[in-house]
C-alpha cells in the first residue's frame, strides 16, 4: 500500500517535494500539509490532493499520516522530529537537522534509543549523478589519495534576511555535508575571512566570504560562499589527489548554442533547476524504505556533524579566529 506522507511546510522545497510524492514518486501519496500560510496550505494541499492541518503537531499525531517530510523553517525542526520520533514514523527532514548543535545532539540521541534509523537528511547532494560519481571515483582509488576540496557555491539572490549566519547554517551546510561525503571523515576546525562585500548585501551581511574547513586527517577544505551574485545557482566541487583532480558542477548543459555573434550553454537559476532528479532519486529511496520502516541515505549523525560544523562557523564569522567543531560522542544504537 502506498505510503501516507504529511508535508510540513510547503514553501519552495516543500511543495516541490509534494509535488514529486502525489506524482512523480510511486506507492507515495500526501495525505496532510500544513504551513503556518494557510492560504499556501489551501493552494498545495488542493493540488496534490490531501487535506490541511494547521497545527504541524497534529499532522504528526494523524491517523492517515505513515510518514513526514519535514520541509518548515530550521528553528522548527527541533519539535518536530523528536514528535515524529515519539510516533516512531520515518521523516525525511530538510537541512538543517537543527539550527544549534545541542538540539541536533538531542535528536540523534533520541534517535539512538530506537530499533532502527527514522530521520533521513535531505542532503540531496549526495544523490545528484555528480557527486554521486566524484564518490564513486575516490573509492576507486583512481586518483590516489584525496588532498583538497575546492568548492563554489553560489546564489543568484537571497532575501535581505538571510544574513552571515544563515549562510552558514542554511547554505554552507551542504559544504559540510559534501566534505564529510566525499572524504569520510569528520572536520575538526573551521576559520572563516570576510573580504570586501558585494553593495547588495545588507548592512552588516559579510557575503561573499571565505570558508576554511580542516579535516580530522589534516585535509584542507575551502568555500566561496557568495548568495547574492545576480547571476545565477552555481555549485561547484573540485576534488585534488595525489594522482589528479576531478572537478563537478562546470555548468556545462549539454546544449551549446551559437547563436547571435555568442557560444554557450545554460546556467540554471536556483536550486531547484539544478538539483531535480537528485531530490527525486532522494525522495524515491526515502519513501522505499520509509515503507519498511528505515531510511536509505543520510541520517541524524550525518546531520548533527554538519550543524556542528556550521556552528563553528558562525563563531568564526564572529571572531574571526580558527574555531574548533564540538563533536559529542557518536551513540551506539541500544537496540540493533
Ligand atoms: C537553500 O536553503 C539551499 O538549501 C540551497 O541548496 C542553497 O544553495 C541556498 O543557499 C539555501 O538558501
């Protein structure tokens, strides 16, 4: 039978997920969305045909509702998760697990207590083809002994709310978990430079900036963080080993046009564009497990190390010094 999945939030991600699950995504169907806009919730929930809940709680607590994707603002993630832990239902949780690591901690803790993994990350990096093949290439020892990460990430525009923090937290995140993917192995420290800020950026926003991440091994790796470009969603990733590089992301389509005196392809506008079939294949593979009652991708841990990290990173936008990442001790499942 078909999975019976509530929407939390049915912003941008949220919908697009809802959209993917009524259908693109087989033996998945949404039952239930809420969102603190009710007209929003109206407007998703008549289009994939389910009901509204206004209280994200009750949602959870349904008796039509199997599963979550969690989908609300990050300072929202905290209570919902551990409601749909209570339940014991599968969530496939958007990033950030949380937005401070003592409440990530909590999660995977209570987590821990269980039979098995609930609460997948929609990291959905690590489905994308791309990245899934630079991991791919590292594992084959192809190119020896990996040494640095390059990484771009940009935003074509961000709102004037989205500020040093958030880039952090919300987008820097996906660095994390990217790093800790490809090089299997946690990031120890984090230091951040603030160069000259773009004129779009709000009073006392450092964007672009300079990201430092330092690998338990001693690997270096390095982000452009920069979301207000006006250009374009840019994500990209260069690998260096001791036997070469590969690099993803050249924002190369397969379409070159020559056209009008000018060659090129084209850039895609956000992260929806660019990340489609890996939020797909993402939400294919939660929803096949969340059917037997697990997940099949990132989990709580993978959550929590990213948060750490992003913690130390804010602190080092603040203090502009090298900032060690707090890692609490990785639980033993009680259970298993
Ligand atoms: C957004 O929430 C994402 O997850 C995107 O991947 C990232 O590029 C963007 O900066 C975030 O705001």
């Amino acid at each position: 039978s078909a999975l019976r999945v509530a929407v939390l939030g049915v912003g941008v991600m949220g919908s697009y997920h809802a959209e993917a699950l009524a259908g693109r995504i087989s033996h998945a169907r949404v039952t239930v969305v809420s969102d603190a806009d009710t007209a929003r919730a109206e407007r998703v929930a008549k289009s994939v045909d389910a009901r509204v809940e206004a209280d994200p709680f009750a949602a959870i607590a349904a008796d039509d509702v199997d599963a979550v994707v969690i989908a609300s603002p990050g300072p929202a993630h905290e209570a919902q998760v551990l409601a749909c832990l209570d339940r014991r239902i599968p969530v496939l949780c958007e990033k950030p697990l949380t937005t401070d690591i003592a409440t990530a901690y909590r999660i995977v803790q209570r987590e821990a207590e269980l039979d098995a993994p609930l609460v997948q990350l929609g990291f959905m990096r690590r489905f994308d083809a791309e990245y899934a093949g630079l991991r791919a290439l590292v594992a084959s020892g192809e190119l020896g002994a990996p040494l640095l990460l390059h990484c771009v990430h940009r935003n074509p525009a961000q709102t004037d709310t989205f500020d040093s923090e958030m880039m952090m937290r919300d987008s820097v995140v996906h660095e994390a978990d990217v790093a800790r993917f490809l090089l299997g192995e946690e990031i120890v420290a984090v230091s951040v430079k603030r160069p000259q800020a773009t004129s779009l950026a709000p009073t006392g926003v450092s964007d672009p900036m300079l990201v430092l991440m330092e690998t338990a091994s001693g690997r270096l790796v390095d982000v452009e963080i920069f979301v207000r470009t006006g250009v374009a969603y840019e994500v990209r990733t260069e690998l260096v080993a001791e036997h070469g590089s590969a690099m993803i992301g050249l924002d190369q389509g397969l379409l070159v046009r020559r056209a009008g005196g000018a060659w090129g392809g084209q850039l895609a506008g956000g992260f929806v564009e660019r990340f489609a079939a890996a939020y797909d294949t993402e939400l294919h593979r939660w929803v096949q497990a969340a059917r037997h009652g697990t997940i099949d991708g990132p989990g709580t841990w993978d959550g929590y190390a990213a948060v750490a990290v992003c913690e130390a990173g804010v602190e080092a936008v603040r203090s502009g010094e090298r900032v060690p990442v707090r890692l609490g001790t990785r639980p033993v499942r009680v259970a298993a």
